[in-house]
C-alpha cells in the first residue's frame, strides 16, 4: 500500500507529468484559457491515458516480448492512442456537443500528446506490474488535469490584470506557468 501512495504523490505533484516533466505542454497552454474547457480535457486524458495505459501494458507483456520485437514499442503505442483518441472523439460528440466544440483541435492533438506516450513509456521503464500502470497512470491524468485547471484558474484572473501589452497572452501565460512549476517543486523532498 505504501508503494501506491508513493507513486500517486510522486507522479501528481513531485514528478508531475506537465509541471516537472514538460510533457503534455501543448495542450496545457493551448485549452488552459477557460477552466471548464480545461477540465473537459483533464477527463479525457484521464480516460485516454488510464486505458492506453492498460492496453500499451498489456501489448508490451504480451506481444512484443514474446515475439522479441520490442523495437515497434513506440509505433504499437502510438497506434493504440491514436485509436482510443478516436473513440473519444466519437463519444464526446454525441454525449457532449458543447465540451466537444470547445476542445476543438486540442481533442486530436491527444493523439500526439507525449504525454500520454510518455506515461505508457515510462510504465515499461519502471517495470511496474498492471496494478502500478493503472495506478501510475491514473495519478498522472490527476496531476495533468491538477496543473491545467490551476493554471486556467490564473490565466482567468490574469485577463482581468493591467499587464503591458508586450506581456497579454502567452508570455504571460509562460510566466505563470514556469512560477507555478516552480511551486510544484517545493513537493519535492515530500517522498
């Protein structure tokens, strides 16, 4: 039990995939202007990497070990995101038209987002069993989804801020977000 709360915390605050391993920043910066949209993203990279995860496990153990062709890991992952991507698209636009208008291009852009990858890549690395994978991943999607909805909650109130025009929008944003991983680095001697 103790080795599950350490990865949960390691991988929400200390290791957060966005905030200290700088993947992930495309969406981050690109979907982080409103908070609901941003939580909106948050759930589906909590469903897309949680089950790619598990599918990417699965695959490595017991496809590509076996068959000694470990080399085609990337290309089998990418695959496997590109496709569960798909479903999701398909069902946030029949369940939520709203949410899937406002993710806009960022909904494919999971499909390149490394940080997904990276977290499928990083599960194999670590050597963690499926319940590790599961949990590591889910703990991820947290800490994406924990750094995006904080980070949309500054940008929100920076639109109200008198800033100089050299600093209204991005590098504002990109400000607010090396000081808010800064904050995040404080977590580090927690595990």
């Amino acid at each position: 039990m103790e080795n599950y709360l350490t990865i949960i915390v390691s991988a929400i605050f200390i290791n957060n995939i966005v905030l200290a391993r700088f993947l992930g920043i495309c969406p981050f910066i690109g979907v982080s202007k409103n908070t609901s949209t941003a939580v909106g993203m948050g759930g589906a990279v909590l469903f897309v990497m949680t089950v790619a995860t598990i599918v990417t496990f699965l695959i490595h153990h017991f496809l590509l070990v076996p068959l000694e062709i470990t080399y085609l890991q990337t290309v089998a992952y990418i695959l496997v995101i590109a496709f569960l991507v798909q479903v999701v698209e398909i069902v946030l636009k029949k369940v939520s038209p709203d949410l899937y208008q406002a993710l806009g291009v960022f909904l494919p852009l999971i499909t390149t987002n490394c940080a997904i990858l990276g977290v499928a890549i990083l599960v194999i690395q670590n050597d963690y069993n499926l319940l590790e994978s599961v949990v590591f991943a889910i703990a991820n999607a947290v800490g994406f989804t924990l750094a995006i909805v904080l980070f949309s909650s500054l940008r929100e109130h920076l639109e109200m801020a008198e800033l100089p025009p050299a600093m209204k929008g991005v590098p504002a944003a990109l400000v607010i977000a090396g000081i808010l991983s800064m904050a995040f680095m404080g977590f580090i001697g927690l595990v």
